[in-house]
C-alpha cells in the first residue's frame, strides 16, 4: 500500500515484528515431531539460532558451547578477543565503569591494534574445542584478513558492516572489498550482511554470498537508527530478502539463506521471523544473559567504540542462567526468553507446521494490539509481556 507523505512523495508502509501475529490453520503437529534444522553453506544445526558476533555475546568458550548445544555462535575479530592476549581484565573494566564514561573507554580500549596471531590463534582454540569457527569482520579488515582466516581453518566467514552492498564508491587511491571476488577466491563460505532490501539481497547472493544478513539498526545495543536515522521494519525487511531468495533460487538452483539479524529477545520473536520468511536469527542480547556469556550481564554494540561517530551504546541485561536453558530449557522465567527451540517447536505444531520451510508459510495478520491486549495486570505488575 501506497501512502502519500507529500504532494510529490509516495512511500511505503513498513511493519515490524511487534506489529504482526501468526494465524493457526486447520492443522496441529505434536512439538516432538517438528523438524527445527536448518543448514548454511552445507553445516546441518538444529537450533536457527546464531549468537551476534559481539563482545558480550561470544568468546571462544561460548563459540565452543554454542556448537555443542546445536547453535552456532561468531567471534568478531574486531573485538577483544584478538586484540589483547587475555581479554579478561579489559572485560572486566568495561563491565566496572559508569554509564558516561563507558564509550571514552571503549574508545580507548579499540583503539589497541587486531593482531592476526590471536585471529589464528583464537579460531585453532575453537577447533581444537570441537566448535564451529564462525568469524566476523568489517568488510575493511576482510582485506585485510581474510586470507588469515582462511588459512587457520574457519568455517565461516561473516563480512559485515551496518550496510553492506556490492557497488561501494570509496576514496580515490583506496583498495575497496570485492565481495564477488572474495566469495569466489577465499576458499571458505562467506555470509554477507547487512541488508534490508529485495535488490541489496539479490545481488549479495548474484555475488556468492552463502547466506545474507537482514536488519538495520533493531538490535537492542545499536543505536544506528538514532544516529543515522536509516533502516526498515524487521518483519518487511524479512520478507523482501525472503522473495529475494526465492527468485534467486528459481533462477539459479542455489538456495541462500536469510538470517533475521536484531530485534529478536523472546521465542516469539524468532518465531515471527521465520514466519516472515526467515531461514534463521541471529540474536545478541538474549544471550548476553547466560552465565557463560563474556559480557558479565552487558551487552554492547560493536559500533560503540568508533572514534568519530558511535552507533551503540552498553545495556544491562543482567544474568538469568546457563546458555542451555536459554537454548533448550527448561525455562525458569515467564518471558519468553528461555528454552527459545522449545518456544519455536511449540508454535510451529501450534500452527500446524513440520519444518521450518512450511513454517515460512504460515498466515501472517498486521496486529498492532498483539502485545498489549488483554495484559494490563501483567504490565501493571510487571510480570510476563509486561516486563
């Protein structure tokens, strides 16, 4: 639907995952007999979900926990974790320091050089752990590190940036990435992101992407949106990457996956995504809550410690229980935010769907209310929805 914003500008309404619901059909499936598995670039996991490639979010310990539990997790090598021989002390500091004076700190805390001993050191401690090294980069430290990265046996490989697109116009003089070349010649899968749009997609998966990221500014730490005033509406963004998948695959055979990446915190929030075309989510603070979790109950945007322009900031999402919990339960809260497979499974036999193919199938509605009606006790006592 067109909406007119001015006499000579037409736009387009635009939905996010808290304005939709899921529609049951005429069919139930018992949660035990659902199918939640999911493959990228050839890795079968049975829970769609990936770990945001953050600083509070995962280690190499957590990458390591994550593979075991049937997820997958993405140590940013842009962090710590390869800036400093043991990160623990920085850590440590960054969870102490006050609110105003935090992003001074992570300025002054990035500003130590990636080293690309620890990069090769950090994904052979993964391996050696029996873990899926899953690593991520700026598209700039991709030119930098990628062949690294290939050579130390990394799995995948996440190229990403707030936008990323395949027609990037740089300073003169200044070597910009390739992103079909390097798909190409790199050796190891590549997983580009982040988009929002039909078009973006499509050519991200014309270059050989081996998946996309979808999301632009929803993650609870990123404060891109604000800044920048840029992005789409999860749930529509969703679905543009989504049809722009399924064309490619019509067009070419090669299916690419889409990974709903911000704004996800509860089990119907993944569940929504997928509904709206998804393949997997990537979430960042739901994750940040486990014990296990590097970030000590904080959660940061990656963007925060930009010298010029930061674009996150660090919230308190504090400690709620083991990462199996919060994967596969039992769930000990009543929010939602724990046992997400067990969330997940319920709400495609609820909605009468096996797989996670049939599940992108599911009837969607437009639900402004869904959240809010009939929960004034919950959110007077902040319980449940209400907290």
């Amino acid at each position: 639907m067109s909406i007119q914003l001015g006499r000579s500008r037409t736009i387009r309404r635009a939905y996010g995952i808290d304005e939709i619901a899921l529609v049951p059909g005429g069919r139930t499936v018992d949660p035990e007999v659902t199918d939640s598995r999911w493959t990228i670039a050839g890795i079968e996991r049975e829970i769609p979900i990936i770990a945001s490639a953050m600083d509070g979010v995962v280690d190499v310990a957590m990458a390591v926990e994550l593979s075991r539990l049937g997820a997958l997790g993405v140590l940013n090598l842009e962090g710590v974790q390869c800036r400093y021989d043991d990160p623990n002390p920085i850590l440590d500091r960054m969870a102490a320091v006050g609110k105003e004076a935090f992003v001074p700190l992570m300025q002054e805390l990035y500003a130590q050089p990636v080293r690309e001993d620890l990069i090769r050191q950090r994904i052979a401690a993964i391996k050696a752990g029996g873990g899926i090294a899953a690593v991520s980069a700026t598209p700039a430290a991709a030119l930098r590190f990628g062949q690294a990265v290939a050579e130390a046996g990394a799995d995948l490989f996440f190229v990403q940036a707030t936008v990323v697109s395949t027609d990037h116009i740089g300073p003169a003089g200044r070597e910009t990435l390739d992103l079909a070349a390097l798909c190409r010649d790199l050796g190891i899968p590549v997983v580009i992101g982040n988009c929002v749009t039909y078009e973006v997609a499509l050519e991200l998966m014309r270059a050989g992407a081996a998946a996309v990221m979808v999301g632009i500014g929803p993650g609870a730490a990123c404060t891109s949106r604000g800044v920048l005033g840029v992005g789409i509406p999860q749930a529509t963004a969703v679905a543009d990457c989504a049809s722009a998948r399924d064309d490619h695959e019509r067009e070419t055979g090669r299916y690419v996956p889409i990974v709903a990446d911000g704004g996800i915190v509860t089990g119907g929030d993944i569940c929504k995504c997928i509904a709206c075309g998804a393949d997997a989510v990537m979430i960042g603070s739901p994750i940040a809550r486990a014990t296990e979790a590097p970030g000590r109950g904080f959660h940061w945007g990656m963007a925060t410690p930009s010298p010029v322009l930061p674009r996150g900031t660090r919230i308190s999402v504090g400690t709620t229980g083991s990462l199996e919990k919060i994967l596969r339960g039992p769930a000990s809260l009543d929010d939602g935010t724990q046992n997400l497979l067990g969330a997940l499974r319920t709400s495609m036999g609820t909605l009468g769907a096996r797989t996670i193919k049939e599940m992108q199938q599911v009837d969607v509605v437009v639900a402004p209310s869904l959240l809010t009606e009939g929960k004034v006790y919950q959110k007077a006592q902040q319980l449940g929805m209400g907290k």
